[in-house]
C-alpha cells in the first residue's frame, strides 16, 4: 500500500498586482493549465489557499502577530499556499519534464508569480488527520473522562 505525500508551497504574488488580481488569475486561469497537468501525471490533488486579507494587514509596516493566542504565531509573507497530493516526490518531480509544463505553465507563472525572488517554500510528509467534519478521528476517550471527573 502506498500512502499519500503531501507537499506543501507558500507563493508570493508579483509585486504589481493587487490580491484580487493575483487570486482570479492564480484560480481561474493558471489553475485549469495546472488541473490538466496534473491530471495527465496522476497527482492525485491540487489545492489553493488564499490568504485572508485580514491576516495581511501590515501592523508596524510587517506583518501582524497573532499574539493573543496561547503561542504567538506570526503570519508568514507569502500570499498563497498550495497542496499537492502526490503517491511519490520522484514521481512528481518527473513530471516538470512534460513539454506542456515546461512551455505552457513554467511561463505563465510569471504573469501573476513574482519570481525574482525565492518563489515558494515547501514541506512534504505525512497527514494524520486528528478532527475532521468535527468529530474525532482519534480515540479521545480518556480526555472525555478525565474532562467528565473534574
């Protein structure tokens, strides 16, 4: 049985354009020449996550710190994330070899990327799903009980 990859990208739009610009040309025109790659090189997912532009609000000229949390988190200076769901790294890197990526998307990403800098940061591993849908996917019993005897 082979498990799921995922790769993780964070990707930083061009600096002339605006997010909604950058957002409705990453979704609907760069996301149908992606779709159809990687339909033809079976990865098996592909998703986009816009940034809320809550979350984007310069605090102090950077970006805001989410500090009222238990651990300060700050948000990253990236305007996008992606999600591939691939069966192996080798097996997704092979498919920026295809002419249609090489000729067809590499070149478009530069109509809403900005590129002049480091483009993405990745990760890639595992997903453990602990909640989805709202219920537990894990066994939670003993937190139940310990929550019920206090």
């Amino acid at each position: 049985m082979t498990s799921t990859l995922y790769l993780i990208g964070f990707i930083k739009r061009r600096p002339d354009l605006t997010q909604e610009q950058f957002y409705a040309y990453w979704r609907n025109v760069h996301a149908p020449k992606i779709a159809y790659w990687a339909k033809k090189h079976g990865i098996t997912g592909y998703t986009q996550v816009s940034i809320l532009s809550i979350l984007l609000l310069n605090f102090k000229g950077s970006r805001c710190s989410l500090t009222a949390t238990p651990l300060p988190i700050t948000i990253m200076d990236y305007d996008g994330a992606v999600i591939w769901q691939i069966s192996s790294l080798e097996h997704y890197m092979s498919a920026f070899a295809d002419p249609y990526y090489v000729n067809v998307i590499a070149p478009d990403e530069y109509n809403f990327l900005d590129k002049s800098r480091e483009t993405a940061m990745v990760t890639l591993g595992n997903v453990h799903r602990i909640v989805a849908g709202g219920e537990a996917l894990i066994d939670i019993s003993q937190e139940t009980e310990s929550l019920n005897a206090e």
